[in-house]
C-alpha cells in the first residue's frame, strides 16, 4: 500500500529540485523517492551500543603489528611476486 508524504518546500528549493529532476528525465516525485532511499541506505542499523561493544572487545587483544614501510614494502613484494 502506498503512503502519501507532503513536504513543504521553499520556492527556490522546489525550482532547484524541479530543475534537477528534469535533468535527470524524471518527476520530482520519482527524484525525491530516489533521493530518500538514497539516505536511508546510508544509516546504520546497528545500535551504537553494539559497535562500541565490539571496539571495546578488539582492543582487549594484542594483534601483530610491524613498521608501515616494513609492511608496505612485503605487500609490494607479494604484489610483483617477489621472495621475502
């Protein structure tokens, strides 16, 4: 079932908006559903207690480190197929 949302807009917005849209071969109605999905696709659904939580966890451990040349240097190495 659709769902019908109303915007109130400012003149020079909705021109700016129209405008694009019609750049875009599209209605401003097709323009702002894309423009919405668009930043919804870009909010984290994972609460921000759980990212923490799992930061917090990894930094309890001690992982390998080495110099970042020594380390880029192997990583080229590896890239052209050198010996170490």
């Amino acid at each position: 079932m659709s769902k019908r949302l109303q915007v109130l807009l400012d003149e020079a917005e909705f021109r700016d908006i129209k405008r694009v849209a019609t750049q875009q071969r599209m209605t401003v109605a097709e323009w702002v559903r894309q423009a919405l999905r668009q930043a919804r696709s870009g909010v984290s659904t994972v609460p921000i207690e759980r990212k923490l939580l799992v930061v917090r966890e990894a930094a309890r451990h001690s992982y390998p480190t080495a110099d970042i040349d020594q380390m880029n240097a192997e990583i080229e190495r590896g890239y052209a197929g050198g010996d170490e």
